[in-house]
C-alpha cells in the first residue's frame, strides 16, 4: 500500500521543482501545528470562560434564592403585624 503512495505522489510531482514541493508541505505541517496550538489555546480560554460563568450563574441563583427568602419572610412579618 505505501508502495503505491509514493509511486502516485512522485507521478503527481512529474514537472515541479521537487525542493519546491518539499518546502511547501513542509510550510503547510508548520501551519498545521500553529492551527492545532491556536485551537487548544482557544479552547481552554473558552472553558475557563465557561467554567467563570457557571459559577457567576450559581452565585446569581443563590442571590434570588436568599431574596425569595427574604420576600417571604417580610411578607410573614407583615401578616402578623397587621
């Protein structure tokens, strides 16, 4: 199977400057690899962007949990001091 790879990549390189070829893919792996880095750098900005917000959420529903409490228990208070 590689014998037949590489029988194709040289027949497909037929005309062009083989030093050429070699320095553009070697180009392209480079940009590859910076891609790959930059896709793992921006996912972990966006989990701990996540992971930050998550807990912004949690805090915000224990806020309007404490509220709902209070509400509740001021509207007790006026009910028995009416």
């Amino acid at each position: 199977m590689r014998e037949r790879t590489v029988v194709r990549e040289k027949r497909s390189l037929i005309g062009y400057d083989d030093e050429k070829v070699k320095s553009y893919i070697h180009s392209l792996q480079l940009e590859i690899r910076a891609l790959e880095r930059r896709r793992r750098e921006d996912h972990q900005v966006f989990m701990n962007q996540s992971a930050e917000l998550l807990g912004e959420i949690d805090q915000l529903k224990q806020k309007a949990h404490e509220l709902d409490q209070m509400e509740n228990n001021l509207k007790q208070w006026i009910q028995r001091n009416q």
